[in-house]
C-alpha cells in the first residue's frame, strides 16, 4: 500500500480507500459477545435471523438481525462468539428493533462469514 492523494490509499489499478486518523476507528465500538439465543425471522425481506447477543455485565444483552443463514443454523449459532459494531443507533427491520451489527465478511457467493476470535475473551471486551 502507498500513500495515493492526501487522505486516500491506493489498493489496486482501480480500486482506493479513504484513510482515517486513529481518534475515528477509536470512537467505533467493536466488542465481542456471546450469542444466547436465535429465531428464524421469518418477517424479514431476506433470509434472517434474530439473535440475541451477550456483552457482559456493562453492555447486557442486545439484539441483531443478521443475514447468516447460509453457512449457519440457529444451533450453530448458540455459544459462539462474535464481533459486534455497538454503538451505531438502533434500526427497525420489520417488526424487531436491531441495537448492534454483528460482522462478518463476504465469501467468495456473497454469502456472510462471521467475525470471530481465535480463543475465549471476556464478552464486551473492545477490539483494539
């Protein structure tokens, strides 16, 4: 990666990003939590769950609605632990309220893989 005009990288023959002083990637809360509970959201546009994920004693539990259906069952699901934007405003999809986004990255189908950790850490510890 090099230096392309101020404020912007250059990745590729096409392809830039815009860069960001360390005070903005601080401000995003990026915690992990532990997924306890998950339902089939069956009012949602696209394939859909509801889940419900644990932040600790600091944070509580909160609600996401996440489009990891394809490499994921509900089942699957319970236990893991993932890495959650928190402190985006919550939005209305349908009739549940979503308070945090879970991530993940594309594959190779557009399908969402999930952001993880290699071992166990304290849920609502934040990403550094």
């Amino acid at each position: 990666m090099k230096r392309f005009r101020k404020g912007l990288i250059k990745l590729g023959k096409k392809s830039t990003m815009q860069t960001i002083d360390f005070k903005d990637f601080d401000k995003i809360e990026l915690r992990i939590g532990t997924i306890l509970r998950v339902e089939h959201f069956e009012k949602a546009k696209k394939p859909a769950y509801k889940i419900w994920v644990d932040l600790g004693e600091k944070y509580g539990v909160k609600k996401s609605s996440a489009q990891v259906t394809a490499h994921y069952s509900p089942e699957n699901l319970i236990g893991r632990q993932v890495v959650c934007v928190c402190n985006f405003p919550p939005r209305q999809i349908a009739d549940f309220m979503s308070e945090i986004l879970i991530t993940g990255f594309s594959d190779d189908e557009g399908n969402i893989v999930l952001t993880s950790v290699e071992r166990p850490v304290p849920n609502g510890a934040k990403l550094h």
